[in-house]
C-alpha cells in the first residue's frame, strides 16, 4: 500500500498548491473551498494507507524484486450476480420521486427499500450462496 500513499500524497500536495493559485487568479471561494477540502481528504487517505502500509506484510506489488508467482493463489472472495442492489435503487427511485407526488409514495419507498437493504445486507447467509 506504500505505492498508493504515494499516489495520493503527491496528489495531496498537487491540491495544496492548485488551490491559493486557483484563488489568485479567479477570486472564487467555492471552487477554492473545493480544492482545499480536496487536499485535505486526499491528505487523510495518504496518512490511513502509509498508517497501514508501516503495519501489514508487503505485498507483491510492494516488493521491488518480486516475482510474478509471488502474487498466485486465492486473491480474495468475489460474490457472484446479485439481483438487490437493482431492488436497492428501484427503491430509491420510490423514494425521490415520493418527494415529488406526496410522502406517501416516499413511506413505501423508505419500506420497500429496507426490505432491499436487508435482502442485500443478509444475502450471504441464506439461499445458493449461503456460506
């Protein structure tokens, strides 16, 4: 994770130097707000992956003379086709359109969507891909 610290340190810094030239030049204080709250949370990505990177084995990417099979075998786990989030969204789509036509139309979005929520929350533990 060293690499991805670097990538976002540098962007951090690329951010804290764009922002007081951004500021110079267009005088706007929501686009230097913007860049400046950039540069702060690209700075807290930095700090939590280099806080990390000090702390976990290095990875094969990490490893300057690695080898290709160094990074074989299991990469993780990868679920399979979910048909919730589609049912997470159709939900949400209730909800916003609710705040248009009446609140009414909004409560069935908030059930309906929980409903979809817990579904893609509990899909694991029960049905084809139960573990």
């Amino acid at each position: 994770m060293k690499a991805e610290a670097w990538v976002f340190g540098l962007n951090s810094i690329f951010f804290a130097l764009v922002a007081p030239a951004y500021w110079f030049f267009s005088e706007d204080p929501t686009g230097t707000s913007a860049l400046v709250m950039t540069a702060g949370l690209t700075l807290l990505v930095t700090f939590y992956l280099g806080f990390h990177a000090n702390r976990m084995d290095p990875r094969p990417e990490d490893i300057s003379d690695a080898e290709v099979v160094d990074g074989a075998g299991e990469l993780g786990f990868f679920p399979p086709y979910s048909w919730w989030p589609l049912w997470c969204a159709l939900a949400l789509v209730v909800c916003v359109l609710g705040t248009v036509f009446g609140w009414w139309l909004f409560l069935i979005g908030v059930g309906a969507g929980s409903i979809a929520l817990i579904g893609w929350v509990f899909e694991f533990y029960r049905g084809e891909h139960a573990h």
